[in-house]
C-alpha cells in the first residue's frame, strides 16, 4: 500500500505544527486517554475482582509503502519577463491592453500611427541614398590617383625589405669579423701566457717558437685574409643600403605627393566609418520601423505588468512601453525551514495547487544563502517549476505545494501511535507468547499514518497498541489483534 506522509518531528528541536493536523492529533491523544483511563479502570477492576491477566489490543508488523510529503505554501511568480522599449521615435497609435491583462502570444500590444511610420521610413531610405552618393563621389576622385600611389607603395616594400636584409647581412658580417678577431686575441693571450711560463729559459728552443708564434698571431690580428675579405664585403653592402635608401626617399616623395592630391588614410577610413554608421542607423530605423508596422505583439502568453505606452504620444527610443511576465515559464517560490532542508532535494516531484487547480512540478534550484522571514527565522528558498501551466494560473497569488521528498517501497511499517520514545530512542511492545516486550527500533520515513521500521522488528510482529497505565515490560498480558 501507498501512504502519503506529513512531514515527521525532529526529536531535539519540534517545527510548528498545521493547526488541522494538531486538532487532529490533539482529539486522537484525547479520545486515547480516556479509553486508557477506561480500559485501566475496567481492567484494574477485573484483575482484582478475577485475577485474570490484562487485554492489549495488538497489530501485525507487515510491509508496505510509505511515502514522505512535505507539505508548505508559496508565491506563483514567473520564469520570464519581456520589457519593450520603444525602437523608434513616431507617434503611438493604439494601447490595445490594460495593465493586468492576460494576453496570448502574438497579441497586439500597442501600435504606431501609420503616415507617422510611413514618413519615418521615407527619411531612412533617403538617408541611406545620400549617404551610398556622397561615398561613391569621394572615390571616383580619390580612383585617379590610385595608380601612382600603388606604386610607390610597391616599390616602397620592396625597397624596405631590401634594406632591412641587407642591413641583417651586414650585421652577420660584422659579427662575423668580431668573433674572428676575439679568437685571435684570445689565441695571443694564450701564447702570451706559454711565453711567461718559459721565461725562466730564454735561450730553450720553445721559448724562441714561442715568440715566433706571437709575431706571426700579431701579424694575423693585423693582416687577416678573412676579415679584410669581410670588411670589403661590408663596404660593398654599405653602398648597396646607401643607394636602396636614396631610391626609398624618391619613392617616398613621390607617395607624398599623391597623398597629397587624395584623401590620406585617416580621412579615408572616417569617410568609409561615417558613410557605414548612417547606413547602419537608417537600416536600424527600417528595420525596426518594418518590426512594427503591423504593431507590437506579445512574445508568449503571459500578464501585462506594467504599461507606459500612452496613445497620441511620441516616445524616445528606447522608452519603456510595456513589461510582460510569462505565463508559460511558471514556477513557485517557497521558504524552507531549517528542519526541512536536509529532505529536500533537486529534481523531487511536486504537485502544486493553485486556485482549485493542481498542477505538476518539480524542484529546480536550492538557494545556496539563507534569509530571514518575518518572524526572524532562517529560512532557504527553493523554487518549484510547474511542468503544465494554463491560462488559469495567476501570478502572484499563493500556492500550496506537496513536495514527495522519499519513499520507501515494501518496507516494514507500523502505525506512529505504537512508537514510543524515551532517552535511548524509539521503541514499541509487542507481544511474545503471553508476555509484554520491549523493543528498542530504528524508523526511517514516515507518513501521516504509517512510519518504516528499519532495524528491530521482523515480518509477523505482534505490535501492542494500547500499553496504558500499570502495564510494563515483563508483564504477562492477553493479546487481541485489533479489528
């Protein structure tokens, strides 16, 4: 069987009750102490009148479901709001909706004064003519001296590059001929430093080698092949640079001439830049004007929260018209206390009333911050998103909210009046061949009705329901299954 749940109490701190379910609880604690004042007093009576063991009334411990529901209230709000703004500056025609207003997608909102529209249009379209005249006459001027400037610029980059490699040569050389004389030096010092080692005996054969050696490293340092042959090569790459330069200023000359007869870069590049943002603004205004002829309409279903559009005037562009707020995208905003918050979790189904109505949804977000309500409470939003709204939902009207936050599927199941609880934990009697038992329980979920019983009960269990005054463990009783 399945059993919807309320949601269950915490054992060290207790979460305010619903008033229907506390007078029901209150009657059932009612009409249960006077029967056990009855039954205590009949029985009492018995018992010493005949000697006879007392009656308990008992129930099977059997399998079955239980499902938990937290039940709460909340705000209906929407997941999706449209704010229109005006996109051009042309007298409104007609406000076909009132603040409050439920409309359907593609509904006319508002509409622009049609000979107002009709001359907006014609301005654009003229400016755009305008503007494509001036820039195509600025370039049939500047086409004439394309040619001479084209080719200064050519010859400009290659002349550039010319220089520029043979610069980069040049350096190679030089470097070329650095590294070659610091290798002769560092050879002479070498030789230099044999020398003072022998010095001790200059009239030995290696001290004369010696000094020969040095000569002949001097000499080198001197007259070298290799770098003279270098040094030449710069000289002729040096001339190269200095003639590839004297034509790069010929060139440059004649650019600036022809720069000077057409429209330099900048102006060319602002001519191009304006001609494009005039063509941009009027398409802007064509464009938007064409979004409009035939009126503004609505997006999606929805309510008309506010509206600014007033017929007869001439709004600003980007003057707020109207806001729309979504009644096909719902979703319910609820606060959790923090007794519930470890039960609910994303992705738990919910079934949401509003106005009579129920509806099915789904918890989508937790607030990771908590606020204060205003009892100065913490608590923790959650938004619930309705998976079916229709046209009978209302914004901003409240909404009560069941959210199954588990279930337990064929588990062993007790009604909560049997459990009992004291400084150890939770425990019921049962009855075991005549004689009242204590046994210490661990539950799980429970329901209005029904709680699991996770650890301490088996199948079959005789449960005591009624276990009143002068009754105990160990007491020997006899055991009614209860009807």
């Amino acid at each position: 069987m399945v059993i919807e749940m309320k949601e269950k109490k915490e054992k060290a701190e207790k979460t305010p009750m619903d008033k229907a379910k506390k007078k029901k609880i209150i009657k059932r604690v009612v009409f249960g102490v006077l029967a056990v004042v009855v039954i205590g007093f009949f029985v009492m009576n018995s018992l010493a009148a005949k000697n006879v063991t007392p009656i308990v009334q008992t129930m099977e411990v059997v399998r079955g479901d239980v499902e938990q529901v937290l039940s709460t209230s909340g705000t209906v709000k929407t997941e999706e709001v449209k704010t229109y703004f005006s996109d051009v500056a042309v007298q409104i025609g007609d406000v076909k909706v009132a603040a409050g207003d439920t409309v359907k997608k593609g509904q006319v909102l508002y509409t622009y004064d049609e000979t107002a529209l009709a001359d907006e249009k014609t301005m654009a379209q003229l400016k755009i003519q305008a503007s494509d005249g001036g820039y195509e006459s600025s370039m049939i001027k500047e086409n004439k001296y394309i040619s001479e400037l084209g080719e200064a610029n050519i010859n400009l980059g290659v002349l550039e590059q010319q220089i520029a490699d043979c610069e980069n040569y040049v350096n190679e050389l030089n470097q070329k001929i650095t590294d070659k004389q610091d290798a002769l030096a560092y050879e002479g010092a070498l030789l230099q430093i044999s020398l003072l080692d022998w010095s001790d005996k200059p009239d030995s054969e290696e001290y004369m080698n010696l000094q020969k050696l040095i000569q002949l490293n001097t000499y080198e340092q001197q007259h070298n092949e290799q770098i003279e042959a270098w040094q030449n090569e710069v000289k002729e790459y040096q001339d190269k640079i200095t003639a590839y330069k004297e034509y790069e200023a010929e060139m440059k000359s004649q650019k600036s001439a022809s720069e000077s007869a057409s429209l330099d870069s900048g102006s060319k590049s602002q001519l191009a830049a304006n001609t494009q943002m005039e063509n941009m603004t009027a398409n802007e205004t064509l464009a938007a004007i064409e979004g409009v002829e035939n009126g503004v309409t609505a997006d999606f279903d929805g309510v008309i929260t506010s509206l600014s559009a007033v017929e007869g005037s001439t709004p600003v562009v980007g003057t707020e018209m109207v806001k729309l707020e979504s009644t096909e995208k719902v979703k319910v905003e609820i606060s959790i206390s923090k007794y519930d918050l470890e039960k609910i979790a994303v992705g738990q189904e919910t079934d949401v009333t509003i106005a009579g109505n129920t509806y099915q949804g789904k918890v989508v977000k937790i607030n990771g911050m908590a606020t204060t309500n205003a009892s100065g409470a913490a608590v923790v939003g959650v938004d619930i998103q309705i998976n079916n709204p229709d046209s009978s939902i209302f914004l901003g009207v409240e909404a009560k909210v069941k959210v199954h936050t588990a279930k337990a599927e064929q588990a062993l199941i007790v009604p909560i009046e049997v459990i009992n609880s004291d400084k150890d934990g939770d425990f019921v009697y049962t009855v075991e061949n005549g004689i009242l038992t204590r046994k210490n329980i661990v539950t799980g979920i429970s329901s209005d009705v029904y709680c699991e019983v996770k650890e301490g009960l088996t199948e079959g269990d005789q449960v005591a329901g009624n276990v009143g005054v002068g009754l105990g463990e160990g007491m020997a009783v006899t055991a009614v299954p209860m009807q």
